[in-house]
C-alpha cells in the first residue's frame, strides 16, 4: 500500500487520511502548517488563527525572561549564553517572577521556553569549516534550480571544499549521531503530523549541551544532507542506472513532469535556503567577535541576548519547513507541497530577524573599532611622550612606512625610508590641503629655512628635515591632484601619500597639538620626543640660528633679547648693522597716507640737519598690507627721493616676524608681568601702529636707545623741535624725544588705538594698551580685502 501523509484537501475533524491518521483539525492535516492548539502561541502569530505560526516581522528585543551565566571560552557570545551548571544567576529563581512573565508578550513567552531548552554550552563545533562545506553543498545543489543565483565557478568550490575538509581534519568530528537524530526528529514527527514548534523545541533539548552558533548549524548540516542527497540524485536521473533506481523508488520522475507548475514554490524554497543560510552566518559571525572588548553589561551583548536565541528558534523551524518541501517531493507527492505566500512570509520572517542581526554586528564593529582607534590612540601618546634611542620608532607610531617607504623627498624626487632620517631632528609641517598653501606666511618661511640651508648641509644647524603631513577628513580626486601639485613644488620632505597617515593620527594632531586648519610645525629631536608643538614662529624670528627647535632654546633666545632695533628689524635692511656700528639714527616709519608721508620725511630731515645727527629713513608700510596701495606709496618715495624703503616682501615679512614674535613671546609672558616686559610692550605697540589708519614711526640710535610713536605725535614732536632743543643738548637725541612724547601723550585729549590680531591660533584674554596701559575692549572682526 502506497504511503502517504494526508494532502491539505482532507476533510477537517472525524476523517480519515490514507495512511490511518485521524484528523481532529486542520493544524494536524499538515506539518507545516501545524499549530496545536495547546501550544504556547508563537512570536508573531495569534494562539489559533495563523496556520504557519509567521505574521508580519517584529521586533523581537527586550526580552529578558531568561538566559545563562557568562562563561569564558574562545568566542564571544558563549561567555554570554553558556554556563557550566545550566543556569544563569541573572535568570535564576523563575518561581518568584513567572507569574509576571506569563504576562508578558508572546514573543517574550518563547523566548523564555527557548532559553530554556538551553542548559550549557559545554560542546562546540568548527562551525566555519562546516559552514563553508554547507555552503557548497547548497551552491552546487541549486545550480540548476530555478530562482536559484549561484555566482561561483567548480574550481571554487573544489578550493573551498577541500580548506574546509582539512580544517575538520585539524580539529573535531562532526557529531553525525547528533546531526541524524536531528533528522529523524523531523523525518518521524512530520509523519505523525507532529507541529512544527513542537519539532524545533524538542530539536532544541535534543542539543541543549550546545553553543547557540552550533545548535543552528548542526540543524543546518541534518538538512544540508537531506537536500544534497536530494538534489544529487535529481541531477544524475538520466545518466546514472543507480540515481535513476533510487529517483524511480522515490517518485522523483512526478515531480519532474509537473517541473513548469512547481516552479513558483521551488523559487520560493530557495529564497527561504538562501535566508536560512545567511541568518546562520550571522549567528557564526556575531560568536567570531573578538570579546576582548566587551562587558556583560555592554548595550552590543544585551542585545545580542536578546535577539540571538529566538534568531536559532525562527531558522531550526524554517530548515524543519523546508525539509518537509523534500518530504513532498520523495514520497508523500507534490500535494503536499506548502503554499508559496508561506515560504515566502517565513522567508520575510527571517530577513527581518537577519537585519537585527546585521545592525548587532554593525554596532559591534563599530565599537570595536573605536576602541581600537582609542588603543592606537594611546599608543601614539605614550611613544611621543618617551625617549628612545633614535626617532624611528615614533616615526612608524605616525606614518606607515610597510610595505614602502612612507617619506618622499620632493626635492631629489624620491622615496626615502625612515631609516634614513633617524639621526636627524625632524620638523612635522601639518597643514590643510589648501590651494592656496604655496603663498602662505608658513611656507615662505620654511622656503627661507631651506635656501639658508642648502648653503652649508654639513654645518649642525642644518641637520634637520621637514617633512610635510596635508591633512583632509575626506580626501577626493580633486585633492589628490591638488596634494601631488603642491608636493612638487617643495624642496623638503612630504609623505609619499595620504593614506601613509591613518585617521588616528589626524586625531591626535587634532586634540593633543591643537590643529585646525593654520599650519603647524611640530618638531621631533633625534630621540622622538616632541621638544616644540609650533617651531614656526621662532624659525621666522631667528632662522637657523633656533636649531634644534625646541622650546627650551627658543626661551633661551628670549632671554638674551632685549627691545632694540636690531631685534625688530634684523637683516630686512643690508645696511643697518653697519649704520648702528657707525653712530648713525635710524628711523623705520610706516602708514598708507602718502600726504603724511610726504610731511614726515621733510620735518625729520629738517630736524636731524638743525641737529647735526645722520638720520636713515626706512619705510616698513603697515601690518596687513594691500599690495596695490603699498606698490603704490613704494614707488611714490622711491621717485620722490622721500627715503629708503623696503621692498614689498620684505614689508610683509617684517609684519609677519613682529606677530610671529607676538605669538612666541607670549608663551612665556602672562597678563601680570606684561607691563614690565618691555619687549612685549614694544611688540605690542608696534602691531597697534600698524593696525590704524595713520602713520608711525620708530627712532633709534645703536642698540640701547628706542623711541617710539603714532604718527600724529611723532610729527608733532618733530615739528615742535626747538621746544626740546636745549633738553636734546643736554640727554641727547633720542631721549628728550622719548621726554617730549610722553607729554604730548599726557596732554592729548584722547587716543584710540587699535590691535588687530590673527583669528587663528592663541589668543590673549586681555591687551593692555600701547598708549595708556588701560586694557583693550575685545571685538571680532571680519575683513575682505581686494587689491
């Protein structure tokens, strides 16, 4: 007599299927369609009227009805899940809370009769390698079905198959007694018209020893067979006698004459394969996460709990579904066949627990990594904050110099590895990558460095290498070429290529050296120590002679200066040391009123004849200058034989070398000694007479006397020259200028001067006046200025 489980058309309570079975309602009539009615209700469905127990996919977080003590072992989730006596302290005493717990959702109602099926997860299994063969037997199986997109190739999977064969080979047996007892679970409770809930949840006791990854998998490997078996004797039907023999004892040639009709369900039962397959890579993927940097109490692992044993429950119950899709091709005949829409909303069912999944594990990578950016981080900290025997290894804590040398000398155009530059102080000039880097303060002053070294590479001074770091958040095509543009016009290091610079770093430039967008240059001594976090401003001040850098030399510096005219206009001006050694006055004077000029040039010549002293006239234009107006002026005075001036560069770079000064004098100056520094009060005013609108002017003789004014006092003072003549006999020059000033200062009736300072970098709480010592009120301005 042919066997068979009764098709869904059998009639309800009180009839008699084909095989003897009594039916008492339809739930019985088809296993997959089985939900007793005294069975706990499912996730998702209602206690009755959801015949495949699936309803549209929820969330199934929150559950805290059960779980298990952390235990350690080598993956992640067992040190959540497992435990050596079967329970959880966490979980432990039920009896107190069950009445509320019954109370709860449905879906936290199974979760709890999942969790506990679960005792310990005492054994395991090499999942990944019994995944990969899974994998192959899947792709090979469904090659030929359709709906089915297999995107590999025979060598591949032959590769695949024989790494995962040796890797079982290495480690342990598959438990095939587990993996068939699974199988006639489903095999012998199907036939009974046993429900499917009841099938996954005496599959569940059945491997209550396992790890959650190993349970869903020794599942997937009892219907891995049976489908492979299945498939492998469909494909060689016509070629092969013994295929054709077992095909012929399992009705297989039925199933292939009504091909073109199966075909709706069979797409559907492989969506569901291919869902099945990718929620139980998941599973495994979420237990490979190094645990290292998770707690129990971590939000990644609660949710883990949460979602990771009902995830095991939806899968064993769809591989218990699909294997009766096998049933009904190989004996009880394609009647019994389930419906499409129910594969496909088990299928949906998983996709949504799969995205669960997928966010979990984002999350997880997620913190992981930002833990590990946060142990790079200290990494790069501790190295920069020790002494080691040369620079090399802080030099690799920042740049990636494996598999190529991560330096490139712009000059030589050529790589250069780190090995080469270890005996050698090291300047790290850290920049936006900005077009207009080319005309910057910063990269004319490193120009300077460098046309001064080239002159002597032997000499100490000169034992040092910049090199340069451009920094970007998002780095695009049009960025790179602007980088390779840029990094071909400099005579210095550069990196050989962004990436070279992990994102770690730009961290670290970011929080530790305060980098934001205005160039830095952060020196590194030969032991790669971090001896200046802004070189830049004392190497526009001293040039070489600031070698090597470090913030202690450039105090020293500091302390052998004193206000004088040789500090504040240096070498700008070819002659002025020989006209200090001669005797002679010098006065530097700016401002952009050429008519002032005109006047200030006539009465200070008119004054040094009536006084019989050579007076130089230098004009040194004003800070921020407009190129326009001051080419202007320049060649207004050179025409009229006014003075000398300096040329527009050195014009800007005397007002950039007075705010470099402000910057690094200011590190060692605080708001309560100012007023006896006389260096910063003499750095001060000068910014303040370069910030206004009218002219200044500084006279000077050899390198002890000083004085200095605005415009409309110093012209004052000059042209009242003969109130101060008899004083001037009797203290000289310079200081009974300096006399008459201050009370010409004393009797003005009022003053408004201004300091215009850099928007980016340090900047003071407070600036005492120039003037009268009272402190500066503080605005913000902004400025555009076109020439």
């Amino acid at each position: 007599m042919e066997t068979k489980i009764a098709p869904t058309t059998t009639p309800l309570s009180g009839t008699t299927t084909p095989l003897g079975f009594t039916t008492t309602s339809l739930a019985a009539t088809n296993p997959l369609r089985a939900t007793s009615a005294a069975t706990t209700p499912l996730v998702g469905s209602t206690s009755t009227g959801n015949v495949t127990g699936i309803s549209a996919p929820q969330n199934i977080t929150g559950t805290t009805a059960s779980a298990v003590l952390p235990k350690v072992e080598q993956t992640l989730a067992a040190r959540f899940f497992g435990s050596t006596d079967g329970r959880s302290s966490r979980f432990s005493g039920l009896g107190d809370g069950r009445s509320s717990v019954r109370g709860q959702s449905d879906d936290t109602d199974l979760s709890r009769r999942i969790l506990e099926t679960h005792e310990s997860d005492d054994r395991g299994l090499p999942v990944k390698p019994v995944l990969q063969i899974i994998d192959v037997i899947f792709y090979r199986a469904t090659a030929d079905l359709t709906g089915y997109i297999v995107q590999t190739d025979i060598a591949t999977d032959e590769k695949a198959l024989q790494y995962s064969v040796a890797s079982l080979q290495d480690s342990v047996e598959i438990p095939s007694r587990i993996t068939s007892a699974i199988s006639c679970e489903i095999f012998s409770k199907c036939s009974a018209g046993v429900d499917v809930h009841t099938i996954v949840m005496d599959i569940l006791r059945l491997i209550k020893h396992y790890s959650w990854e190993s349970k869903v998998v020794l599942a997937l490997v009892s219907f891995a067979v049976t489908f492979g078996e299945f498939r492998l004797v469909l494909q060689r039907y016509s070629t092969n006698p013994l295929s054709k023999a077992v095909a012929l004892l399992k009705q297989l040639p039925e199933v292939l004459e009504h091909a073109e009709a199966l075909k709706p369900k069979l797409e559907e039962l492989c969506s569901l394969i291919r869902e099945i397959l990718d929620v139980t890579k998941k599973v495994v993927e979420f237990y490979d996460i190094p645990r290292v940097y998770f707690t129990a109490e971590s939000p990644e692992i609660l949710a883990a709990v949460n979602h990771i044993p009902t995830a095991v429950y939806w899968t064993i119950r769809s591989i218990v579904v699909s294997v009766t899709q096998i049933l009904a091709l190989t004996g009880m005949g394609i009647e019994y066949l389930t419906e499409s829409w129910e594969l496909s909303s088990l299928a949906n069912k998983l996709d949504n627990i799969k995205g669960h999944l997928v966010d979990i594990l984002q999350r997880c990578y997620k913190f992981i990594e930002r833990k590990k950016d946060d142990e790079a981080y200290e990494l790069i900290v501790r190295t920069l904050a020790t002494s080691h025997i040369d620079n090399s290894k802080p030099l690799r804590v920042l740049f990636k110099d494996d598999p190529t040398p991560a330096i490139y000398d712009c000059y030589n155009r050529r790589k250069v590895s780190i090995e080469d530059l270890r005996r050698k102080v090291i300047a790290l000039f850290i920049t936006d990558i900005d077009p207009e880097l080319a005309r910057s303060a910063e990269y004319a002053i490193l120009q300077q460095m460098y046309a001064e070294r080239r002159h002597n590479l032997t000499r100490t001074e000169s034992q040092y290498e910049v090199i340069w770091v451009p920094v970007a958040d998002v780095w695009t095509e049009e960025k790179y070429r602007r980088f390779e543009s840029l990094r071909d016009q400099m005579e210095w290091h550069s990196v050989y290529h962004p990436s070279v610079v992990a994102p770690v770093v730009l961290r670290f430039f970011r929080e530790k050296w305060n980098f934001y967008k205005k160039p830095l240059l952060v020196v590194m001594d030969v032991q790669g120590r971090i001896v200046h976090n802004n070189a830049i401003h004392m190497m526009c001040i001293w040039g070489s002679t600031s070698y090597p850098f470090t913030l202690n030399r450039e105090k020293l510096l500091w302390e052998e200066m004193s206000w004088t005219i040789d500090l504040l206009a240096d070498n700008l001006e070819p002659n002025l040391a020989a006209w200090i050694n001669e005797g002679r006055y010098i006065c530097l004077y700016g401002g952009e009123e050429i008519e002032w000029i005109r006047k200030f040039t006539r009465i200070a010549k008119d004054v040094a004849r009536e006084s019989g002293i050579t007076l130089e006239l230098v004009y040194v234009g004003k800070n921020k200058p407009k190129e326009r107006i001051t080419r202007n002026i320049i060649d207004s005075i050179t025409k009229e034989n006014l003075s000398r001036t300096l040329d527009w560069n050195l014009i800007w770079y005397f007002w950039l070398r007075l705010e470099s000064m402000w910057h690094s004098k200011g590190q060692f100056t605080n708001q309560e000694n100012v007023k006896n520094d006389l260096i910063m009060q003499g750095i001060i005013a000068m910014l303040s007479y370069g910030s206004s609108d009218q002219g200044f002017a500084v006279v000077s003789r050899d390198y002890r006397e000083m004085v200095k004014g605005n415009g409309e006092h110093m012209f004052k003072g000059l042209a009242e020259h003969g109130r101060w003549r008899t004083r001037e006999n009797e203290i000289g020059f310079v200081p009974a200028l300096d006399e008459y000033l201050r009370q010409i200062h004393l009797d003005a009736p009022h003053h408004c001067t201004s300091l215009i300072l850099p928007g980016i970098g340090a900047m003071p709480d407070a600036v005492a006046c120039a003037e009268c010592g009272r402190l500066m009120e503080k605005f913000t301005m902004f400025r555009c200025c076109l020439d």
